[in-house]
C-alpha cells in the first residue's frame, strides 16, 4: 500500500529563514508553493494557519471546517488536509519542525499544547475581537522579521511563535473541554498509548496488550483514555485505523482489499463491515463522496 504525500521541512526552506523555520503571507504561500499543496498531503513539520480574508473549506483528517476570516489552524506532523479557498482569500502561515521549538524551550514542549496534544483534539480555533488582533499582529511580526537580517532573529521568531501558542491555548481552552481531573498523569500515559498505538496499529488491536505494553490494566487504560478524550481504549485504536484507511482509499485509490491486508484485516467483509460501522459508509459510497 502506498503511502501519503509526506512534505518535508527542506522543501519550504528559504535563504533568509531560520534553520527549520518557514513563515509567508497566505496569498504569496499559495501562489509560490502550488504545486507541493494543490493536492491533499501531510508534512513531517508543525504548521499554523490565520486566515484572514476570504472564504471555504479546510479539510483536515477529513473532517471539514469552515474558513473564515478568524479562522485559525494548528497541525501536527503527519496529519493529513486539504482545502478549497476563494481566490481573495488571505492570512499568514508558519512551519516549523520539532527541534526547532523544544531546542529553545528545554522545560516545555509542543505536546503541551492542547491542540497539539492528540489527533483526537481539534486543530481549529476561532478567533474574534481583541484575541484576533492580537494574534493576527503576532504572525505579521513574524513574518517582518523573518525577511530582516535582525541580530538575535531566530529567538525573537521562537518567542513570537510561543506567544502564539499561548495565547491560542488559553483561547482553545475557552471553546472545548479540556479535562482536568488526574490531567498530569493521565497526559503522559495517553500520550505514550498513542505512540504506541501509531507503531504497531497494523498488527496489535488489543487494548489489552496496549494496558500491559503501559504496566497498566485494561480498566485504567480506558478510564484514561475516556477522561482525556471522551473514548474507549478500543475507540482510539480503531480510529487511528480508519484514518489510515481513508487516506489509502482516498488518497492512493487503493483497493479496499489491500487496505485491509496492509492493516492487518485478512478478512475483506469483517473489515468493510467494520468501515461502514465507524464511518457511517460502504468503502465505495464513501469514495464517491470524494
């Protein structure tokens, strides 16, 4: 099975630009870089999109969001999206990889931020008044100094990209739930559940292996994954394959055969089942709506 279009850090770098930083305003991004983002695709970087004029759709793991001015994205690396702008559209965009924001900030890092905590949190908020101002200045400064030759200019972008993020968290937090019960240490066993969840997806279903891999019970394991995102243990798992399926269906017409044996479905019609159960359509409806 083939993979998804993965875009890399070095693709978008530019001569004036920190090492592992990309900034541009939308229209200048959109023109200039078409060709890497006219199709859908996903990145090995983290990426933050303010949209400032125009309108559409963002799709992002499929699921579609409305573009408006206001509209504010943050993706983590390997999440997939595409969009549907109008040709007014506006804003500013900022890539970044991994190293160069934990590097700089060795007590805090990405997956500290709720948006970019988990696939199952969303990547959009909506921003109005005084915050969008705020945060709309922000990404224009970055933008300024990413074109100047500043001495100190790559700690002053990293400050003004955490500026972001904490002002976007404290926005995030007021527009969805975030739990807070045992969050400390519920957070650190989610986040090692999903990683090990994105490593062995294709050969382990279990919850149960997951709880021992953990050095928990099954029981814990799904009161945390409950608590953190609303989900059973098992939930997580079987999303983390149906994403997988839809982007083979979807994005490399792969046959639904071979979808399933590449994630570990011998059995064609348990899997399809199993599809139209957690995505509401046949493989074959749900590519026509594509």
């Amino acid at each position: 099975m083939k993979k998804v279009s993965i875009l890399q850090m070095q693709q978008f770098q530019g001569d004036n630009s920190p090492e592992d930083f990309y900034a541009n305003t939308l229209e200048n991004h959109l023109a200039t870089r078409h060709k890497d983002i006219a199709l859908p695709h996903s990145h090995n970087f983290y990426l933050g999109i303010l949209f400032t004029k125009g309108k559409g759709t963002h799709e992002v793991d499929f699921t579609v969001y409305t573009v408006e001015p206001g509209a504010l994205f943050f993706l983590n690396p390997g999440q997939t999206h595409h969009w549907e702008l109008s040709d007014d559209t506006e804003g500013y965009i900022f890539l970044h990889s991994k190293m160069f924001y934990d590097l700089h900030f060795t007590n805090n890092h990405l997956s500290h931020f709720p948006f970019f905590f988990s696939m199952h949190n969303s990547p959009f908020i909506h921003l109005e008044n005084d915050t969008y101002k705020e945060i709309k200045q922000l990404f224009k400064k970055i933008i300024k100094e990413n074109e100047d030759n500043n001495i100190l200019k790559k700690e002053y972008i990293i400050n003004l990209v955490d500026r972001i993020y904490i002002e976007s968290t404290r926005n995030y937090i007021s527009q969805n739930i975030i739990p807070g019960e045992n969050r400390n240490t519920y957070y650190a066993k989610f986040r090692k559940f999903e990683e090990l969840v994105g490593e062995h997806y294709t050969t382990i279903k279990s919850p149960a292996a997951y709880a021992y891999m953990l050095n928990i019970t099954s029981k814990h394991l799904n009161r945390i994954t409950q608590t953190i995102v609303g989900k059973t243990a098992s939930d997580v798992i079987i999303d983390r394959i149906m994403l997988e399926a839809k982007k083979a269906l979807i994005l490399q017409k792969s046959s639904f055969t071979e979808i399933g044996y590449a994630l570990g479905y011998d059995d064609y019609a348990y899997f399809s089942r199993l599809f139209k159960k957690k995505t509401g359509y046949t493989p074959s409806t749900f590519l026509k709506r594509y």
